[in-house]
C-alpha cells in the first residue's frame, strides 16, 4: 500500500468516531454487471479459475465508500464495480432477490443504504430514539428487513422490523439482552441473533462500562410468533461477546440441524488472559460451546469475522494477523479439530454465505479474505502455507465484512 495511505488499523484508529458530512453518487465507474445476476440462486459458485464479486465497503483516502467488487485468482488488482460514497463507516450487508445489496451502518448507526443496478441508491434513516448495532438481514419472503438495534433510553437490544419496498419500521421485538450484533435467518424461518451483552456509553456506543456485568447471548426468534423468543443460551465464562454469526455444516448426527459458528470477543480484565482467550464457539441447535485454543496459541482475544467453506469455519484474527481454520466433529462427543492458522496481514473480513438464503452453497475452491493491502482465496484449511497474495486492494482498505455474490451467468 502506498505510504501516504493508511494502514487498516490507523483507518480504525482515525475514523472510529468520525463522521462524513456529505456524500454523493461516484460518477465514472465502468464495467457494470448487473446485480440481478449476482443473486441468482441457480447460480453456481465460481470455480478457482472464475472471478469472485462481492458486496463490501472500504476507504480510500479519506472517504468511505460501499458497493461491489470484484476479484480474480490471476493476480489482479481488486476492481471496483459499483461504489457508493457514505457518510459512516458501513458494516453488515445482505443480499436480496432481485440482486439488491442492502448495507447498514456500523454502530452506533443511523443510516441504511440499498444500492440496485439501474436505479438510484435508496437511503434509510433510524428513528432519534434508536441506533443501528451494525446487521441487516431480509425475511424468508423477502418483504421485510431484519436490522439489530439498540433503544438509546433503556440500553437494550431490539430486532426492527421494516419494509423491505420502504425501509420504514413497522415493528420492534426485543433482543432480551443488550449489544445485539449479528443475526440470521435459520431453514425454519426463525431468526438467530447474537447478543453481544457488553454494556456501552449510550451517547457512543462504543466506550465499554461496567464490564463486569456483561450478559451476552445466543437467542432463537419467532417472526411467526411477532418475534417471540424461543431460546436463548449463554456461555460460561460472561466476559466472553458472542459477535459474528456464520451457518456450517449439517451436525452429523442430527442431520437437520447445522453447526452455527459464532466468533469471540474477549473482554478480560487480565491482559495474558484475553490474549489467549478463545475466538470461536460452536451451537448445534441445543448446547453452545467454547472452543479453547491449543496451548501456546495466543490470538489477542478478538475474532474479527467468520466465514465457511462448506466444511471447515475459518475466523480471522486482525489484532494477530492470523486467519484461522476449525473442522466441526464428526460424531458425537468428538473434540473440534483445530487446523491451525495462516498468517495476513489485518486479515479481516471472510466471503460469509450465511448473510442471505439466496446465496449459493460455499465451495470447496475457497474462501475470499482480506488484509490491510491485498486479497487471496483460501482452498485449503489444512495447509500451513502463507496465504498466496492474489490481489492488491490499490491502497483501499477494506472493512470488517464482505459477503459472496453469485457468478453472473
């Protein structure tokens, strides 16, 4: 990355609390496909040869920008198809069925964004009272947006309920807990949300309290039922955040359930303890587990994003700089296997097909990841090697998610 831009943890540094007073359409931009075509469903997943489009935002320079990209396993630089200029940074993204992208800003946020090939971007405000906790994900039919919210009066988590058409609010269920982060939508039409349960500055969002009286937690929702809770499970150990969400294989003994990966933050008083806390815990439907790491492992105690190949969750670790790969069991009472990691620089986001039900399967080729200054796609989880290099971001520093996009036909 050239010198006069920043690295990915000074952009983090400098724009945490920042924000952008105008923003505007970018003109200029070629080559684009139609998003129709990203989100076919019959669609298959590009091969090692084909090129990767995916939903993701970014800054350059000094402005921050989402849209969609495109990657190619030959070497060349990442390709911007279509941007928009936004006036926070963006978070979440999902995919809807007529190949809009849907992105929302990260918390504590204000403003959602739906970008459409054609048509001009479609902007959506939060009401005064409530803030954005950085996911969106639509509902089973499509005609209406889930987003993670926050009730700036009490603290607590909300699922606000929108039209997907108007991106107005029609309802609001509870979270039952605080810091709501990502959610998603399981085969049954209920909804999964992570409670992060960290207690925050209401006027930030962002400035920790109180940690001692964290309250995170894996929730089930009914959208059938106007969002009543049908389970909620915690951890062990309450200065564990559950945080990043990511579907996986099916459970081998109880075939109509998927493992759900979700990814850790640590928020340990002790510095040696958070250092090597566990970044990754695994739901099969009925019991939530942590995952420990293997002695002598420390990854500073913060996943970053999650993604899955079809087999194996990979969960990138930017304050390590490592990426690391886990394999769910094959039978009951069997550990996780622990395929060790792959150093990146900043490694942070992981291509997640979990963000909508109308992306493909993910694809043994691999998974795409980033760093502070170049992209690669991981095709094997059991190999020690440094990630191959496979394209320069040009001095665009992507940020915490991507999601896949469907090869146009």
């Amino acid at each position: 990355m050239p010198s006069s831009s920043p690295t990915r943890r000074q952009w983090l540094q400098a724009v945490g609390l920042t924000s952008f007073g105008g923003f505007g359409d970018l003109a200029g931009l070629s080559g684009l496909a139609p998003l129709a075509a990203w989100a076919t469903p019959a669609a298959a997943q590009p091969g090692p040869a084909g090129p990767q489009r995916l939903a993701a935002a970014w800054m350059q320079g000094h402005d921050l920008f989402a849209g969609i990209v495109q990657l190619t396993p030959d070497g060349a630089p990442l390709q911007v198809l279509q941007s928009e200029r936004i006036p926070t940074r963006a978070h979440g993204m999902t995919v809807e069925a007529d190949g809009a992208v849907v992105f929302t800003s990260r918390r504590p946020g204000d403003w959602l964004l739906r970008l459409r090939a054609g048509s001009a971007p479609q902007w959506g405000w939060i009401e005064p009272d409530r803030a954005f906790t950085g996911h969106v994900i639509h509902s089973r039919d499509g005609r209406q947006l889930y987003t993670t919210e926050t009730d700036l009066e009490t603290g607590q988590g909300l699922i606000g309920v929108r039209d997907a058409a108007s991106l107005e609010k029609t309802a609001e269920w509870p979270t039952h807990g605080m810091d709501p982060h990502q959610l998603l939508l399981d085969a049954d039409g209920s909804l999964v949300v992570a409670n992060g349960g960290i207690p925050s500055q209401i006027e930030t969002g962002r400035r920790k309290l109180q940690l001692t009286q964290m309250d995170s937690s894996i929730v089930r929702l009914q959208p059938a039922a106007q969002g009543a809770l049908d389970g909620q499970w915690r951890l062990t150990d309450t200065r564990l955040s559950l945080r990043h969400l990511c579907w996986g294989p099916q459970v081998a003994w109880q075939p109509a359930r998927r493992w759900l990966g979700i990814a850790l933050q640590a928020e340990h008083d002790d510095p040696s303890t958070r250092a090597q806390a566990p970044v990754l815990a695994l739901f099969d439907g009925q019991q939530l587990q942590v995952q420990p790491l293997p002695a002598g492992t420390a990854l500073a105690g913060y996943g970053g994003d999650i993604g899955c190949d079809g087999q194996h969750f990979a969960v990138s670790c930017p304050r390590a700089d490592q990426l690391t790969w886990w394999q769910p069991p094959a039978r009951a009472g069997e550990p996780v296997q622990w395929h060790g990691s792959r150093p990146l620089q900043g490694v942070y986001p992981v291509a997640n097909h979990s963000v909508s039900p109308l992306l493909p399967a993910p694809s043994p080729a691999g998974l795409w990841t980033a760093g502070e200054a170049a992209a690669t796609r991981l095709a094997d989880a059991a190999s020690p090697q440094p990630a191959p290099v496979l394209g320069t971001t040009q001095g665009r520093v992507m940020d915490n998610h991507w999601i896949p996009l469907p090869a146009t036909a």
